[in-house]
C-alpha cells in the first residue's frame, strides 16, 4: 500500500456512473413488478452501499476509507437502467475506487436478478464521472509566485553546520511549481533576521518566505519574535494548522513557537529547523496557504478593500 501518513484529512467526494442496456420488456418487467425475484433496484441500492465499504477487501492497494455518505439513484429508460454513486468521506484519500466499486456492484446485481428473464443484457460501461478534495484540486496553484528561505541558525553561519533544512524547502518549493529566488543563513540574532525579513518582502517583493530554525523554547531561539517585530498581520490559523498536523507526528511539536503572518504583499511563515520539520510543512502548508495570495488580491471579497495601517519597525 502507498504510505499515506503525510497526507491530512480533507473532504473527498467522487460520482460514478454505470449502464445496463436491457430489452423493453425487461424494463416493463421492473415497473410492473412482474419478477420472479424480489425487487432488483432496492437490492441494487444496498449492493452498491456495501459494496463501497468493502472496497479495499476487493481492490488489493485501496485504502479503509470511513466513509460518510454512500447514495446511489437508478434510472429506468426505455431500453437501459443507468446507475449513478456517489460517495463522500473526510479522509486523506481519495473516494473514487468507492464510487466505482459501488456503481459496479448495483450493475453486477441488476445483472443477476435479471438474467432469468432477459439474456440479451449487456454492462455498457463504468465510469468515474468526477471526484474532489485533496492536493489534486488546487495543483499548480504555485505557478508564478515568488519564495525565499532564511536558514536561521549559529552553527550553520558559522560553517560549523551543514544545512539540510534549507535545501530540502527550496526542492520542495521547486516541485509545487514556486520560483525560489534567494536562500540564506543568518545567525539566532533578531536584529540579523529581521533585517533579512524587511529586506525579502520590501525590497525583493519576494511573495512567500520560510525561515527555518530558531522556533523553539533555547535561549537563542527568536525567530518567533523577530517575525513579531516585522509582520502587519497575524495568521493565527496557519500557526495553529502546521502544530495540530506536527503534534499527530511528533509529540513535541507543541512546543514550537513558529508564527505565521503578512507584511506587506509578503507572507512570512517560520517553520523548525529540523530536516523531518521542514518536510512536513511543505506536506502540511500546502497548496492550501497559496490561496492566502488571491485572497490578499481581493479574491472572494469584490465589494470592499482593507488596507491596514503598514507597521513598520
């Protein structure tokens, strides 16, 4: 099975549709009641609902998904019986295989009960018709935006370190698409990272910038408060998401001190130093923190633009 852990849970939905061409007769049959077995859609219903909560018994590499809705509507026409599922569920996977599996089996039993009396029927088709959530709906989200990353640590300014969490944020950045325009180490000093911070977001315009390093409770760590000295507005939400997500991985995570915040049209967001850390932000963060960008755009809000008074240190 795929390892999944990184993942975080949002809403999945997906729709599946499958057809059963029959003869007219058979059609007559259904409406009439003239069957020699129990009615086959209210049993094509339930098979559909069971089948899409075994589904990762019958497909090998699926997933257990709790799932959370299971509907399923049948459709007669003159000569066909169209079944369509949908299925949704808050998980980190997907619910496609579900929907599918559902759609097959209504079909499959549709099948059997009405073999004895139609042997002309023939399965048209299974087919996915759309499915939601995940990283999959806002990829490339990132395209045409600008980044940095400040490295803030003593060891590593002073050679006596090597960097890796640095590195692994500009590779990450650069697979979601983002242009990582500067990368850079600066002591645990707050005048030398605020410095740096003024200089990304006022000079550079840089859109996104990551410090790693210096968020925890060590008399040198103050990342968290030369962020507070430089950012006009607070994410709180973003600085609450990123714990939560690191606390279900890594007890201590709690005891970060990271914030997350806007200045400007910059947004600065610190993260731990650690390598893990590093990557499990990327795998926490985003692409749903790129929306922050159309929002501070006025995206989603036409009627009226807040201009906050700039602070500026």
């Amino acid at each position: 099975m795929r390892d999944v852990s990184s993942k975080f849970n949002t809403l999945r939905t997906a729709r599946a549709a499958a057809t059963l061409d029959v003869s007219p007769g058979t059609i007559r049959a259904i409406r009439t009641g003239n069957l020699p077995k129990a009615d086959p859609l209210a049993v094509a219903k339930v098979a559909a609902i069971q089948a899409a909560k075994q589904t990762s018994l019958l497909i090998p590499y699926c997933h257990q998904v709790p799932l959370d809705y299971v509907g399923v509507e049948i459709l007669l026409a003159r000569s066909s019986i169209a079944v369509t599922t949908e299925v949704k569920a808050i998980w980190k996977t997907g619910v496609e295989m579900e929907a599918l599996a559902a759609a097959s089996a209504a079909a499959l039993t549709l099948y059997d009960m009405l073999k004895i009396i139609d042997d002309t029927m023939v399965i048209r088709g299974v087919t996915l018709l759309e499915k939601t959530g995940g990283k999959s709906d806002r990829k490339g989200e990132g395209r045409g935006l600008t980044a940095a990353v400040v490295v803030v640590s003593d060891s590593v300014s002073k050679g006596s370190a090597r960097d890796r969490s640095g590195k692994i944020l500009r590779d990450r950045l650069t697979e979601l698409h983002l242009r990582v325009k500067r990368v850079c180490v600066v002591p645990d000093e707050c005048d030398r990272i605020e410095r740096e911070l003024v200089d990304l977001a006022d000079r550079r315009k840089i859109d996104l910038i990551l410090t790693t390093g210096g968020t925890g409770a060590g008399p040198r760590d103050v990342t968290p408060e030369a962020a507070a000295a430089v950012i006009d507005r607070r994410l709180p939400g973003v600085e609450e998401w990123f714990r939560g997500y690191g606390q279900d991985r890594i007890p201590t995570a709690m005891l970060s001190r990271g914030l997350a915040g806007i200045r400007g049209d910059s947004v600065i967001v610190n993260l731990p130093g650690s390598p893990r850390a590093a990557n499990d932000a990327i795998n926490a963060l985003f692409p749903s923190i790129l929306h922050v960008f159309r929002m501070m755009q006025g995206g989603g809000h036409p009627t009226r633009t807040v201009r906050p008074r700039k602070k500026r240190r």
